[in-house]
C-alpha cells in the first residue's frame, strides 16, 4: 500500500491527469471550430454560465481557440515532463524538490492563468 502513494506513482496520476485535461481541450478546440456548438463542458467555461446562456457563440469560439490551444498544448508538456521525470532517472542529479516540486510550481501559474481567462470569457459572453 506504501507504493501506491510514492512520489512516483504521485507523479504518474499527475501526468496522467495533465494528458487527459490537454487532451480534452484540444479535441473541443476542434469540435468548438468544426460544429460552432456549445455543450455543457466545465473546462470550458465557469459552472455559473450555461451553453445556451452565451450572447455571441462565434465571438466566445474565437476569444477561446488560442489560449484553449496554449493550455492544452502547456498541459501535454508538462505530462510528458512529469512523466519523463518520474519514469526515468532524467533529473536525479538534482535535488527532489526540483523533479517532484518544479513542475507543480510552474504548472500553478499557468492554471491560474488559465481560470483567468475563463473568467474574463464568461463576463464578457455571458
């Protein structure tokens, strides 16, 4: 059971949710551009706003494509690092907090930013 919550496997749930969160947003980039639909979806935007609620769709797909597409392209990287580092010995010359702690640093800045946006997008669409 020790195992189970090792900084490694830690670090391989944590890559594995940042896969899956890049993933899906950059599959609903394309659904958003190929269908201009909204469906209910929380990372796209906050839990107060519903789909059917927007004022201006077109407008809402165009502010969201590019910061969806450098969020979800951020969140594949850094799953592949995170992987990376858990699976090999790649950082093992430096200090823990630098392989285990760096990437969870670094990643807290850009998920604020990410709900930032959001925000910013459900004020001025919704």
């Amino acid at each position: 059971m020790q195992d189970l919550f090792s900084p490694q496997m830690l670090s391989l749930a944590m890559a594995l949710l940042l896969l899956w969160v890049g993933v899906n947003l950059l599959v609903n980039v394309v659904r958003l551009n190929k269908t201009y639909e909204l469906s209910a979806n929380r990372f796209l935007y906050p839990a107060n706003c519903r789909p059917e609620d927007c004022k201006n769709v077109a407008g809402f797909i165009r502010f969201m494509t590019p910061r969806l597409i450098a969020f979800g392209v951020l969140c594949l990287l850094f799953a592949v690092f995170v992987a990376l580092q858990s699976l090999t010995e790649l950082f093992s010359a430096l200090p823990p907090w630098v392989g285990n702690g760096l990437p969870l640093l670094l990643f807290l800045p850009l998920f604020v930013w990410y709900v930032i946006f959001i925000n910013k997008a459900a004020k001025r669409f919704w």
